[in-house]
C-alpha cells in the first residue's frame, strides 16, 4: 500500500512541475492558420509576468490569407486566480488583448487583422488551448 502511494505522489509531483503545451489548434475560424509552436525562455516573459514566478511560456504566430497577423504568447499560470491578478495588472497596449484559463495566461497581439475574422480566433483560443 505505501508503495501505490509513493507513486501517486511521485506522478503527482512530476503533473504539479509543469503545464503541457497549449493545444494550440492549427486552424481557427475562419480563415486563420497556426505557424510553428516555440517555446520561451523566461527572460523574454514581459517583467509583469516574470515578477510572477511563471517559468513556462509558449509563442505562435497565426496568418489570415489577407494579411492579418495574431502573435499569440501564452504563459503557464499556477491558478486561474493568478491569470486573472495578472489580467488586470497588465498595462493597456494597442492592439493587444490579454485572456486567461485555468492553466494559461494568453496574450495576443495583432496588426491588419480584419476586426470580425480577429473576434472569432479571440473568442475561441481560451477554450482550444485547454483540450488535449
């Protein structure tokens, strides 16, 4: 019996250490297309984000066949609560818009997105990078 324990807590812990890769859907609606997912080191993390603890971030890029470009960044959070301190601490930029989830702080930045197209990749990312 307490070696079933140990396990469960040693796979607990190694879980607890460090959050999968955002599901990063490789199109979104209607027209966007997902480039390659790369990891961040911490040092890049704008200093809101660092100052947090976060030690995990991801970045990805998707195009619209007009032009439009969403940089999407997303950060590791400990606790919806956190991603959501953070939400609100985050200083207003142009064209920028910050979400959180249970597992993720997302920022995405854009330029030449058409405002409809934009709207729906924004609204439907905080839900598609949860599922696995």
């Amino acid at each position: 019996m307490r070696r079933v324990l140990l396990i469960t807590a040693l796979l607990a812990g190694c879980r607890a250490t460090g959050t999968r890769t955002p599901a990063f859907p490789a199109t979104a609606a209607p027209n966007w297309t997902r480039g390659p997912v790369r990891s961040l080191e911490a040092a890049q993390f704008p200093l809101l984000v660092r100052q947090a603890g976060i030690k995990q971030g991801w970045e990805t890029e998707y195009h619209a066949p007009d032009g439009g470009v969403a940089r999407v960044d997303a950060y590791a959070v400990l606790s919806n609560t956190q991603g959501l301190d953070l939400v609100q601490r985050w200083r207003p930029e142009r064209d920028n818009a910050q979400f959180y989830t249970e597992h993720y702080l997302l920022n995405v930045a854009w330029h030449q997105a058409k405002h409809d197209e934009l709207a729906a990749l924004v609204r439907s990312l905080p839900k598609m990078v949860e599922q696995q």
